[in-house]
C-alpha cells in the first residue's frame, strides 16, 4: 500500500514540475512573439514586399501610429528599408528589390513612399 501512495505522490510531483516547466516556455516564447523588434522585422517586411511589386506613380501610404506599434522614422538606402518602431534605435533594415526611383515623404500622421520611373 506504501508503494502504491509513494508512487502516486512522485506521480503528481512530476506532472507539477512538467507543467510549470510548459507554463515558463509558453510565457517566454510569448514575449519573444509580442517584442518589439519582431514588430519591426514584421512592418520592413511587408513595406518591401509592397515596393517590390509596385508600379511607377504609386504612392504606398504607411500610417504612423499601426498595429505594429508606433513609426518614429523610416529610412530607404542602399536598396534596404529601415524602420524604427516604438523608440528603437537600431535596425538591420530589410532589402528591396526595384528598379524605379523611391521618394520618402511625411506629414504629422504618415509616412508617404512614392514610387517613380528613373
């Protein structure tokens, strides 16, 4: 009978410990998914994507304030696309591939990208 309830306690410790062990992976690949520079990551992306296919005379309008969080800059050079998001200082940017001529532009509340022939 002592053998039964000893192993049923170890039973039930172990269950504990594996799901706190769970509970503290979730929870830390959760704040990795909501940081900020993922956020960042996610916006050059799309913006490349856009540049890519877009056609000379359009104007890509990106809103400051996203989902993503808040745009404090964006920046085109050397064929990448930088932005930075919610005060971060510091990104690797995203490439681009296009053979037209971009112009950044903005006003309090977007971000304008227009796209032009050389």
């Amino acid at each position: 009978m002592r053998k039964k309830a000893g192993l049923l306690q170890q039973v039930v410790i172990h269950l504990i410990l594996i799901g706190l062990i769970f509970a503290l992976f979730f929870m830390a690949a959760e704040s990795r998914v909501n940081s900020r520079a993922i956020k960042q990551q996610i916006i050059e992306k799309q913006t490349a994507l856009l540049i890519d296919s877009a056609v000379p005379d359009t104007t890509l309008v990106l809103k400051k304030i996203n989902q993503y969080g808040t745009i404090d800059n964006l920046e085109i050079k050397e064929g990448r696309i930088f932005v930075y998001v919610n005060k971060l200082t510091d990104s690797r940017g995203y490439p681009y591939f296009s053979r037209y001529i971009m112009r950044l532009e903005s006003d309090k509340d977007n971000f304008y990208i227009k796209i032009m022939e050389k």
